[in-house]
C-alpha cells in the first residue's frame, strides 16, 4: 500500500502521545555530573606602600621635568648666541667701515708717498754729491800729506816744531774728513731703514768700503771713532752722532763736522747727547 508521505505525516500527528515513565526526571537528575567550581581564595598579601604605587608616575613626571629644564637651557644659550653672533657682526661691518677709504684718500696717501719719495732721491743725490766732494777732499790731504812728508825729509833741525804742527793740522783735517764720510754713510743706511742712525759701525760698514775710515790717523791709525747716540733719528740735525777720542771733533746727525774746542758734550732731559756751552 503505497502512502503519501503528507499522509504518513498527518497520521502521526494525531498518534497518541505516549506517557513519560515514573521516576524518569528524577533519575535522569541524578545522572548529570556537573563540574565542581574552584574555590578562589582571598588574596592576603599587604597592599603596597604609597611611594611605591607613585613611583613610575613620579619617575615620568620627573624626566618630564628634566627635559623641559633642558630645553630652557638651551634655548637661552641659543639667544645668548645669537646675540653675541649680531655684536660680533656689527662690530665686524664697523671695522670694515673704518678700513674702507675712500678714493680721495688713497689719492692723499699716494700724492704723500710720492713725494716722500722725491725728498728721499733728492737726499741721496745730495749725499752722493757730498761723498764725491769727500773723494777729492780725500785726494787733496793726500797730496798735502805727501807734500809735508816731502818738506820733513828735506827740512832742517830746527824746523821741527812747525812742520810737527803741519803735521798734526794735516792729521786733523784727515780725521774731520774721515768723520764726515763716517756720518754721510751712516745717514744713507738710515734712509732704508726708518730715518733711524745705525748702533754699530758693522751695520753700515759696506758702505764704507772697509773698516779704514772708522779710524783717526793719531796712534798710527789705531784710534777709533765713537757712536755718542746709536739708533737716534733724523729729527733734531744738532744732535752728536759721532766724537773722536783724540781731536776735539764731533759729527752731527745732519752730517755736519765741527769742532767744539773747550766746549764739552752734554746730554738733554731727552736723553740725547749735544754740544755744550
């Protein structure tokens, strides 16, 4: 027999439903095995302490802290910098302006080299006009010289005493020339080296042409000159540059030669050595 299964389904729903045994819901009860439950035990263990709660947060609040005090730090040594970069600028433009000169003076200073210049080549042609008159003034006692030597050898006796004092005028003549070429050459080194007179005869001596003129003729040529003033400048022409230790002869810084007798050397408030009264 062959049912629809629409049938079959409404045939089973109107089935009585079957009683439930006795004693099922309480067996059944008494069948299920719950899990039991742990036992959670009360934590005992002290609270901690105050500083040790706060500590992390003091620790942060602290480095926090420090931090900012570091960027304060540093940002006032930037503005102490910056502000003395702006002095150093400003006092760099400053300078900058006080050494920029202007074409006018550069003109002024060019013009003022120029003739001191011309002043100095005018000077040395006028010493090397001098050193030439020495030269033939030079010739000269020479040929005086040889001219006494010549009369001594064919001179009587009794005319000792005045060709003696010829000879001794001839002496001083050669040492006031000697004298003379001394300081002229002494003058051309101090043109190249500041208008200041040199300290030792061995700093102008090649210009001399050999140590020859630094000696007086008395003592057989053994007599040297001596710087009375060493390093003087050029400014005051009555200043002594140079005595000889046995005629009464002295040079002046303007390359004069005088002799000063009885007068005797003195030295001024200034320090510098002049003829006296």
């Amino acid at each position: 027999m062959n049912i629809e299964p629409q049938q079959l389904e409404r045939l089973l729903r109107k089935a009585p439903r079957p009683a439930a045994p006795e004693g099922l819901l309480e067996k059944l009860k008494a069948d299920i095995d719950l899990p039991s439950t742990p036992r959670v035990e009360r934590d005992t263990r002290p609270a901690p302490s105050f500083l040790r709660r706060w500590l992390p947060a003091l620790s942060v609040a602290i480095w926090l802290l420090a931090c900012v005090i570091i960027l304060a730090v540093q940002s006032s040594l930037i503005s102490t910098l910056r502000s003395e970069n702006e002095d150093l600028r400003a006092a760099a433009s400053q300078s900058e302006q006080k050494n920029i000169k202007s074409p006018v003076d550069e003109l002024t200073k060019l013009r003022a080299d120029n003739e001191e210049v011309r002043r100095l080549k005018a000077e040395v042609a006028r010493l090397s006009e001098q050193l030439n008159e020495l030269e033939s003034l030079r010739a000269e006692n020479r040929r005086l010289a040889a001219e006494l030597q010549a009369i001594n050898s064919i001179a009587a006796p009794t005319h000792d005493d005045f060709f003696g004092k010829a000879a001794e005028t001839v002496e001083l003549l050669t040492c006031i020339d000697n004298l003379k070429h001394v300081c002229l050459a002494a003058r051309i080194w101090s043109n190249d080296h500041g208008e200041v007179m040199p300290q030792e005869f061995s700093e102008f001596e090649k210009i001399l042409n050999g140590p020859k003129k630094l000696f007086c003729l008395h003592g057989q040529g053994t007599t040297q000159y001596e710087i009375v003033s060493p390093g003087v400048g050029e400014e005051d022409p009555s200043v002594v540059y140079l005595r000889c230790p046995h005629h009464p002869a002295v040079a002046l810084i303007d390359g004069s030669v005088q002799q000063i007798g009885s007068h005797k050397l003195v030295v001024r408030a200034d320090g510098k050595t002049v003829i006296g009264n």
